[in-house]
C-alpha cells in the first residue's frame, strides 16, 4: 500500500502524547487528515491499555502490570510493538491472516454500527472513528482505513477481540493457544499476535 498517509506515518509512527491533550486537540477542524489520524491512533493505543480488564474480583487489581500513573507514558505503539506482555497473566494466540483481518474491522469498522460493544463504548478513539466515518464516502473511509491498517500491520499484539467486546479474559484451552506465565493455568485477557510477527 502507498499513498502520502501511508508514507507519512510509515517515516513518523505514532508517537506518545498526554490523552487529554490528544481529545482536544482531535477536535480542531483545521488539522490535516495526516495530523488527525495520528492523534487518532495515539488515542487508539492509549485506549487499549485504558480499557483492559481487572481481575475476577475487583479487589485483585488489573491484569496489566503497569501502573496506573504510568499508562499514558506507556501506552504508545512501541508497547504494541514488543513481545513483552505487560500483563501478570495472559493468553495468547497467532492469529491467521483472516483473524487478524477481523480484529482490525472490530477496532475500526468500516460502517457505523447500530451499538457498541463492550469497551468500545467508552474509547475515545472510537467514537472519533465512528464520527470521522460517518463524514465520508465509503471509498474515502476505505481509503482512510487502508492508511491505518499500515500502522495496525506493524503491531505484534493487540486484544483478542470479540463482536461484543474489546477484551475477552475467559479461559481458553484449546489447540493453538499458550498461557503465560509458561506453564501456568489459563488466565489473564486473550492476546492476538500478529501473523507476520515471527516473520
């Protein structure tokens, strides 16, 4: 894929801002759509971290294992780009090239939909997909997506998305998925590593 948002964030990534600074600034009109999708995705990976999941029992604490303090300094794509989970307990799984597919269409649908899943409600990001969408033609949203998909591509992990929900933590046993720490019981959220991630 090439193209000058392609091109852009393929030599300028996304880097790490302060979230609220990100929320406003998303606001203003007069950004171009490099700068704009930019401060999306910084939202985007700032949110996936936001909306992981807390153990069974609220009283135990999150599953990530970075502080809360720290999550907008962490939060960036280099987290998304390492093979070190930052999680107490996790599953994991490669993906094929067709889930990775669906994963991405969860994150950053090609349609408005009728509802939101569960976290996906309450990210930001996402209602600033959703809304930028719903302004556009759908080869321009397909446009759009191709640019971000470039940046998604490069991404080692992500949540292991559901239809109804960003995080999925119930434990799996089945062929093809590895619990962390090694040789521990399944728990901790679901993981989708990317494809091309060994590669």
């Amino acid at each position: 894929m090439h193209g000058p948002d392609v091109d852009h964030f393929a030599q300028h990534g996304g880097g790490s801002h302060d979230a609220q600074v990100l929320i406003g600034a998303a606001q203003d009109d007069g950004e171009d759509t490099p700068t704009r999708i930019k401060l999306l995705l910084e939202q985007f990976f700032y949110d996936m971290l936001e909306e992981s999941p807390n153990k069974k029992a609220a009283t135990d604490g999150p599953w990530t294992n970075i502080p809360k303090w720290l999550c907008t300094q962490e939060a960036t794509e280099h987290l998304y780009q390492s093979f070190g989970l930052p999680f107490v307990a996790a599953q994991y799984k490669f993906c094929t090239p067709e889930q990775w597919n669906l994963h991405f269409s969860h994150m950053f649908p090609l349609t408005v939909p009728i509802t939101c899943a569960q976290n996906f409600g309450k990210a930001t990001y996402y209602h600033q997909w959703l809304d930028l969408i719903a302004s556009l033609g759908s080869q321009s949203t397909k446009r759009l997506r191709a640019t971000i998909w470039a940046k998604f591509d490069s991404l080692i992990w992500i949540p292991w998305t559901g239809s109804d929900q960003m995080w999925c933590t119930r434990p799996v046993q089945s062929r093809g998925w590895f619990a962390l720490p090694i040789g521990s019981h399944p728990a901790g959220p679901q993981i989708a590593i990317n494809p091309n991630a060994c590669h």
